[in-house]
C-alpha cells in the first residue's frame, strides 16, 4: 500500500494530472483506492516549499517506518523535527490516528455488558496500544455487568504509574457501580504482570471488599495481544 505515483519530483499537487491528484483520486475511485502516503497527503493538505504534501506524507511514514501502529505513537516532538510538519499539520496527524483508536474500540457501546476480560481487552487494546507510558483505566460497571462508564486513573513513565485508589472508589460510590475492571499498559510489549501490578491489584481488590464493590479482572494490553489476570490465576 506504500507505492506513490510517479508525477514529476517538485511538481505542485494542483498541476498534477485529475486522475493523480490524491483528493480528485479518493472522489472517483474511493478512499480505498489511495495508498497510505496518499491518504496522509489529504490531511497535511499542503507541502513545504520544494516538495508536495505527497512528499511531506511519504517523509513521516519514512520515520513511523512505514508502520502505522507505529506512527499513532510518535510524539509531537519527534514530528515537528520534519521540515514543514508545523502545528496544523502536526496536530492533524495525532487527531486522525486518536480518531482511528476510537473507531476500533466503539464496538463495546453497543455491547454494554462485559462477560469477560477478552471483552474489555477488546475495548481498552486500541486506546493504550500505542501509548509510550503506561496508563491505568478502570471500568465501572453494575450488577449485571453493564458498563456504566470508564475513567483513565493515572498514567506514568515507561515501566509504571502510580495509582490512588481513592480516586477510584470515590468514582465507583458516585457512579452507583457494583463491580470494577482495572486494565493498564505495557509499552514494552510484554504481557506479564509485575509484582506491583499483582500488589495493586489485591490492594483495590481488598479496599473493593469493603464497599462491597468486586473487582471481575486486571486487564494488561500491549500491541502483542492482552494478558487477564484472571484467566492466569493470579486473583
């Protein structure tokens, strides 16, 4: 899906030939037809003096290495280094891969009861995949396992984050939930739980106890897949 067309280098897109220009392309042919660098080209919208938004798209995909699990994690920093990858464009960017993540998680509002972890690991995998830090969620849910809402606690460093638990079970009093499902990050890819991640575990799951509030499940997710502490024994 990475093959570009072959205008002339330099050439601006609005001189280009109808059938090439990216945007005229996706009208007559649908979105389907464009490569991945045409697609990002219609969002930049506009290159940097000498070359073509094409270029400009084909210059970030060279730094996401052609990889676009790998381009929703690269930071506002590391894009701003390209020349021509202002703000606009920048942000623009970031927004389109978020709004992709959200796309892949909405199946869960029409499946509001969770009956097991690969249920939320289907939901939180496409919003903590990519991230670079860990983050912690937690699903709050009624008697009968609907969703009632989820919440990021915290998020942290590349190895952990730090979570109040007072945090959470004010939310879960407020919101009238019965149970609870904790699911965190692993930017490094792996999949098995820590120490801490056992401890913070037990600790919520006792502190749960006495507002007669269960914990169903700690969900770990990384791009490799998902690991439910459940399923694994551990609680």
């Amino acid at each position: 899906m990475f093959v570009s067309p072959k205008p002339q280098p330099h050439v601006a897109i609005r001189n280009w030939a109808d059938a090439e220009k990216p945007r005229e392309k996706m009208l007559q042919r649908g979105a389907a037809a464009l490569t991945d660098t045409e697609l990002l080209a219609i969002l930049l919208h506009t290159g940097h003096k000498n070359k073509s938004a094409l270029d400009l798209a084909r210059e970030v995909l060279q730094l996401a290495h052609y990889n676009l699990p790998e381009l929703g994690r690269i930071s506002v920093r590391k894009l701003r280094k390209l020349r021509g990858m202002g703000i606009a464009k920048t942000v623009t960017v970031l927004a389109a891969m978020e709004l992709a993540r959200r796309r892949q998680a909405s199946p869960i509002h029409k499946k509001t009861v969770i009956r097991a972890g690969s249920d939320a690991a289907l939901f939180f995998k496409p919003i903590l995949a990519d991230l670079s830090c860990e983050a912690f969620y937690v699903m709050f849910l009624n008697q009968a396992n609907k969703v009632l809402h989820y919440r990021c606690i915290s998020t942290g460093g590349m190895t952990s984050t730090i979570v109040d638990t007072r945090i959470i079970f004010r939310e879960a009093l407020d919101a009238q939930a019965c149970k609870l499902l904790l699911c965190h990050n692993h930017p490094s890819g792996s999949l098995r739980p820590s120490h801490a991640d056992i401890r913070i575990t037990q600790k919520i799951k006792e502190m749960g106890q006495l507002f007669d509030i269960d914990v169903l499940d700690h969900i770990i997710v990384s791009e490799c897949g998902y690991c439910s502490l459940v399923e694994e024994g551990v609680i």
